[in-house]
C-alpha cells in the first residue's frame, strides 16, 4: 500500500438489496430516489470516499450500479458466481449483456467472495444444484448486507405476499437477526440503517404509496439519532471496510 493510499479515509459502503423483477415504467422513478440518496451521503461527508457494493443480480442490483457509476460512484461487485457462469442463470439477454457490460466497466471490481469458510468452490457443480445454487445466493446477498454501512432495498415492503430474503436482510441490518434464525441478544456490529425505496414487482397494479417513496429504517440503538448523528455513528466505523479490502483483487498489492 503505498503512502497516498494509507492516509486515504475508508469509503462509506452501502450495500444493495432488493428483488429481480422492477417494473420498467418504474424506473426513472427509482433511480431517483438512488441519486438522491448517493447525493445526500456525499453532501453530508464530502471528504469520505463512497461505493457501491452490489452482486449485479438483474433488478435491482444493476439499477443501483448503473446510478451509482453515472454519479462516479464505484461499485464494488461480490459475485456468487464467476461471471461467465452467473449470467446463464439470468431471465433474458438484456439483462445477460447489461452484467458482460458492468463487470468490464472500468469504475467495477467484481470477484467471488470465499463464503462459508469453503476453499476452492466447485462453481459449476453449485450451479448445477438447486439447492446449493441458492444457498450460494443467499450467502453472497448476506456478505453484502454484512460487509456495509448500510442498505439501499428497492422492494414491496412487509406487504408482499410472501417472505423474502430482501426482508431478512433488512431485519439482519436493523435489528441484528441472523437471517433464518432468531435475534441474538446484545449489541451486534453490523447493524445500521436501511434506506427502504418502494419498488413493486413486474404484475402489480398501481400502489400507494408511489414507487420510489424512501424512508429510513433505522436500528432500535440509533432511533433516536439526529439523521447527521446517526450517520456519524454508522459511517465511521473502520469494520466493513478493514473486513472487504482484504478481499479485493489485487489486495496484496494495495
């Protein structure tokens, strides 16, 4: 690492979750409320580098990247799959050619996180299985969840019809609860604030409130926070970001 780098703030890191099936006529309406929250982070700490980490799974992961490399924001791209593999799992070539595109962007560091204490993953076996596949999934949207100051959710909220992983993940954020498992009692380290965006599914009538609505969930500990306060609090912390570089490309030689 050289000198310039070390002196270097740690970036604020949010991470992205949410489901794969926006509405296109929703989209305008959602990347802004992205911008607009990428914008209110760097208007707050000016001097504190920012990213993205998003797995670049179609809908809402390459919403959130395609705003956040328009902004100059880079993106930071956990795969559960090495990419050429992954994108034989997506619905359609747009979305094939959209993930080819933003893991060349040059502002993109996509690799395959070690999840599970595994070593030397066979990708192609997991692929193959269902069962394993979406373990897979599930392990690497966690690793996002964990290794971030906060979320950006783009989802339908606690009225969809049936669970799901994105609700899991905001609970995991908020509240510290594994995800499939009871809350842990005492303060957990990962917790921190979600920034919840309305996003209805490809299927659904017209809803209220209108998609792109934001609000902020934040945990129980920082409730009461000012929202500069509760910023402070979460985006200082050094961790998610001393646990990701170490993970990076080309980390030996940062």
């Amino acid at each position: 690492m050289t000198e310039p780098e070390r002196r270097r703030p740690a970036p604020i890191l949010l991470g992205i979750v949410g489901h794969t099936e926006l509405r296109p006529e929703d989209h305008a309406a959602l990347s802004t409320a992205i911008r607009s929250i990428l914008d209110d982070v760097r208007t707050r700490f000016p001097s504190t580098p920012l990213a993205v980490v998003s797995s670049l799974a179609e809908g809402a992961d390459q919403l959130c990247a395609d705003v956040a490399l328009a902004a100059g924001v880079a993106v930071i791209a956990p795969l559960p799959f090495p990419a050429p593999l992954y994108r034989t799992r997506f619905k359609s070539a747009a979305a094939r050619h959209h993930l080819d595109t933003l893991v060349r962007h040059p502002e993109v560091t996509a690799f395959c996180p070690v999840l599970g204490g595994e070593a030397g993953p066979d990708f192609a076996a997991e692929l193959a299985d269902d069962t394993r596949r979406r373990r897979r999934y599930a392990e690497t949207a966690i690793f996002v969840a964990r290794n971030a100051h906060a979320l950006i959710a783009l989802w339908e909220g606690r009225e969809a019809a049936a669970p799901s992983l994105t609700a899991q993940l905001i609970d995991f954020k908020t509240l510290g609860r594994p995800v499939d498992g009871p809350a842990q009692p005492g303060p957990s380290p990962e917790v921190g604030p979600v920034f919840s965006i309305f996003a209805p599914r490809v299927g659904t009538p017209a809803a209220d409130p209108a998609p792109g609505t934001m609000k902020i969930l934040a945990p129980a500990s920082l409730v009461r926070a000012a929202p500069d306060l509760l910023f402070r609090q979460v985006f200082a912390d050094p961790r998610p970001w001393a646990t990701l570089a170490p993970l990076l490309p080309g980390a030996t030689e940062r």
